[in-house]
C-alpha cells in the first residue's frame, strides 16, 4: 500500500510541474490563473497522499483544508481583479479619440 502512495506523490508531482508549464506560458491571464488554481488543488491532493506516507493524516487533513481554502480564496480574487481590469482597459479602448 505504502508504494501505491508514493507512486500516487511522483505522478501527482509530475502533474503540477505540466501544470507549471501552462503557467509560465499561457497565453491569456486567464488560462495562467486557471493552471494556477489546478496546481492549488492538485497540490491539497498531495499533502494528503504524504499524510498516508507519514501515517499521520488528521494533521495533513486540516493542512490541506485549509490551503484548499486559500486557493479558492485567491484564485477567486484573482480573477476579479483581472476581469474589472480587463472591463476598464475595454472601455478606454472604446472612447472616440
């Protein structure tokens, strides 16, 4: 059981660094808020399979939860912000000049 969990960790580590990828290269704000939030939850996945490792997972559990909660928190912060950007950068586009 302990190697399906370690096997589990490297895949869902190889995951976050695909992820990664998408960040850095995105082509819109969008798509590298999107890759971010998928390495947030990905990564709360991850600190549950090492709490399964560590055979310690009521203490993983509430870490998880909790950097499950900033991820939600921030991703959803971040696309606010970028869509009113995006809203005032419109508008100026559209004035007659």
């Amino acid at each position: 059981m302990h190697d399906i969990f370690l096997i589990s960790g490297i895949v869902f580590v190889g995951l976050i660094l695909l992820c990664l990828f998408r960040v850095v290269f995105g082509p819109t704000v969008l798509d590298r808020i999107l890759g971010a939030n998928v390495i947030g939850t990905q990564t709360t996945v991850l600190l549950l399979v090492i709490g399964f490792l560590f055979e310690n997972v009521g203490m993983f559990v509430d870490i998880a939860i909790a950097y499950a909660l900033l991820n939600f928190i921030a991703t959803l912060g971040a696309t606010k912000y970028f869509l009113r950007r995006k809203e005032v950068h419109l508008d100026e586009e559209e004035t007659p000049s």
